[in-house]
C-alpha cells in the first residue's frame, strides 16, 4: 500500500464535511487547528478513505470576510497514510496543599 496518495480537491472536499461511522462510508475522523495566518485558519484532518486512514491539511478563511474554501487552489490534494497509536503522556498537575 502506497505511504501518500493524491486526490481531487472535490473529493478531499467530501472527505472532511462528511463524518465517518465506522464500517458505513469514507469520512471525516478528526481534525484540529494546527496553524493560525492573519487571514486563514491551517487544520490537519484524519479521514477514512477506501478502508485506509490519512491525514491531511488545509485551510479556510479565519473570519466570514475572507471567501477561502478548503482545497480551492490545489490541481490535487496530497494524503498521508496513518495509523491510529496509543501514547503514555506525562503532565504536570498543580498540588492542593
């Protein structure tokens, strides 16, 4: 199985506006804002695509007044396969003295 693969920007479009349920159909996983631009908001999605998981980035206007759609200048949309690990993470907790 390829490590990228590369799709239209009509489908990626479909891809992160349509919720995965799991077993039924491609879909959006997960995303999160990974970078904020004077005028864009960058956010990374997880999607499920032909039984396989991807990541993938892209950006939309940071406000009403910035016309940006996910995807709108791309010939083709650029997917890297993922898979979902589990991680030990240690923090920091303030004491109740």
């Amino acid at each position: 199985m390829q490590r990228e693969i590369k799709i239209t920007p009509q489908e990626a479009r479909e891809l992160i506006f349509e919720d995965y349920v799991q077993g039924e159909y491609d879909g959006l996983v997960e995303k999160k804002i990974v970078d904020h631009r004077r005028w864009s908001v960058i956010y990374e999605a997880i999607v499920n695509y032909k039984g396989f998981f991807y990541k993938v980035r892209y950006s939309v206007g940071a406000t009403e007044s910035q016309d940006e759609q996910p995807f709108e200048h791309d010939n083709m949309v650029k997917m890297i396969r993922v898979e979902q690990k589990q991680r030990l993470v240690d923090v920091w907790e303030e004491v109740n003295v």
